[in-house]
C-alpha cells in the first residue's frame, strides 16, 4: 500500500510539472494589454469607492492578458456562477474578485481578491495552478517586528508562520547585533531565491509571473527557485511606517538628549509644516511640549522594525524559453 501511494504521489508530481511547463510556455513573452483595454481594471476603477491597491493595475493586465491567450472572453464581476469549481477545489468566493471563462467554461481565470490569497488562479477542469504575480521587482508583505530594551527581535512566531525561512535570518540577526545599533541604516539579507521557498509553498503559488519591460517572465515556483535573485534591497529596517505606544521605555529613558530633537515636515496646502519631533529615528511626539521641558511617556509614538525581501527573475526571456521548451 505504502510503495502504491508513493507511486501515486510521484505520478501526480510529475503531472503537475508538466502542467506548469505548459502554461508556463505558453505565457512566456506576452505583450501585456494596456491596461484602458481590461474589462476587470476598468470595472474596478468605476465601482471602487476605496484606494487603488498597490500592484492591483498590473495584476489586471496580466488576468487580463492571460485571458486573452487562452479564449476566455467572457468576463463575470460575480465568482458565484462558478461556485460549484471553487467549491471543489476549496476556494472560497470571498477569495475571487473577478472571472473570466472560456465558451463552454473549460478554461476558467480568477482574479484573486484578498491578499492573503494568490493573485491568479488559472483553472481547468481537473486542476488549478495558483498564481503569484509582480511588476519588474516582487516584494513579501513588510512585516513588523517588535524588540526588547536589548534591542533584540522578539514575539515574530506570526511572521514566520507564514514564511519560516524568516527564523534562521532574525536568528543571526540576534546574534550579531540589535535594532539599536543598526539605527540610521539597515540589515542586508543576503541569500538566493530558495528563502523564498515557505513563503511560496504556505500560499500554495505554483507560478511565478514578473513583468519586464512589458512582458511576461515566468517560473515554476515549486522547482526553479534558482532563477530568482534576492536583491540587495532585502532587509530588516530599524525604523518601519506602523507606530505603537512606546514599549521601549528604558531604552528611551537612558538616550534621550534635547540636544538631539530633530524634525519631520509634512505639506499642508502650499506649506511644509513640521509634523513631527523625532528622538533617535524611531521614538516621536506630535507636539514639541511632549518632549519639553519633560518627556510625556505616554504621549510617545514608537516606529517596530520591519523584515521583508525584495526579489526579481534573474533570467533573459530567452533563457527561459530554451529551459521550459526543452522540458516540455
């Protein structure tokens, strides 16, 4: 039974492999559609009453130029027409912002609409390759990271919960130094393309597609991690956008200076007023009396850290179409 399964398994293995070679040869160099000419990018601007996500333009092109490539020129706004193959598939509908199909629904393409979920999911009959999708240069979610009075990272079972390749980085970092010595500069993250393995593999992305100079770069995101470079722009930040209330009192006790009070400005109309008063780029007030001529502790606003990776397809369009076209 057990020598069965495992032949199973490696028969479905190799399946899959196959079909991700295929869409993969398929889509490789695909002129982008301008995005006036998507229906889902169009749809969105006219009955969004929030702010454009970030990335969600591209995103639109490329659902949109996949669209066009395989037949699927029927375009839905609501998933519930296809309820019955999410649910076989074990997709909430909450997850699919839009739908496009095929004239007798054998090649389905979903917009993702939830960031926690993939951004494209291209569905056939009898399997769904999830997508993952960038514009020139991919980034994870920037997480927050929270430090004791050492300085060191504490309390990030969250993040590595969702990519664990985090733990050994935050790990070294502990070891070699603190978010307090790498104030006014960063830590590097050095390393190649199989950090990114966990975070693939926890949003289940069997492909991933970049955009470079308006065409489409794509890999197997289970077996080709090699060919993604992680760029020098991958680092924990000592000083990220959230704030909090100060949870580094001792810290800020012991270093605070008057002498080193420094300003942040914001416009407000046609001036630039002062928005900010700053001690050691992470600790803040928002009025200059909160700072003197005592600290008001509990009016203090502290920036965490953060940790995320920047990272790009490190392949000519032409390397990839040899690769993938001699495996298919």
């Amino acid at each position: 039974m057990n020598g069965k399964m495992s032949l199973r398994k490696k028969i479905n293995s190799m399946n899959g492999r196959k079909r991700r070679i295929k869409f993969i040869v398929d889509t490789l160099g695909l002129n982008l559609i301008p995005n006036n000419k998507c229906k889902n990018w169009n749809d969105y601007k006219k009955n969004s009453t929030k702010n454009f996500q970030p990335g969600l333009e591209n995103e639109s092109q490329i659902v949109e130029t996949l669209a066009k490539k395989f037949g699927c020129n029927n375009f839905y706004t609501n998933p519930n027409k296809f309820i019955k193959f999410l649910e076989r598939f074990k997709i909430k509908s909450t997850n699919v912002r839009y739908c496009y199909s095929n004239h007798d629904n054998t090649t389905i393409i979903f917009q993702g609409g939830n960031p926690h979920f993939v951004d494209i999911v291209y569905g056939k009959q009898k399997y769904i390759l999830c997508i993952e999708c960038k514009n020139k240069i991919g980034k994870t979610k920037e997480y927050d990271l929270l430090y004791n009075e050492n300085g060191k990272i504490i309390n990030y079972e969250n993040v590595i919960s969702e990519i664990p390749s985090f733990k050994q980085i935050i790990e070294k970092f502990n070891n070699e130094t603190s978010i307090f010595n790498i104030l006014g500069h960063n830590y590097k993250i050095i390393g190649n393309g199989e950090i990114l393995s966990s975070y693939f593999a926890n949003k289940k992305v069997d492909i991933l597609i970049v955009v470079k100079n308006n065409k489409l770069f794509c890999i197997d995101a289970i077996t080709d991690l090699d060919f993604i470079k992680i760029l020098d722009s991958s680092e924990i930040r000592s000083c990220g956008k959230n704030n909090y209330k100060l949870f580094t009192p001792k810290h800020f006790n012991s270093n605070f200076d008057i002498k080193k009070i420094t300003t942040s400005y914001a416009r407000m109309g046609n001036k630039m007023n002062v928005n900010r008063y700053k001690m050691l780029g992470i600790y803040f007030v928002r009025k200059l009396t909160d700072f003197i001529p005592k600290p008001n502790i509990n009016s203090i606003r502290q920036n965490k850290a953060t940790i995320s990776l920047h990272f790009t397809i490190n392949k000519t369009l032409e390397e990839l179409q040899d690769y993938y076209n001699s495996r298919i």
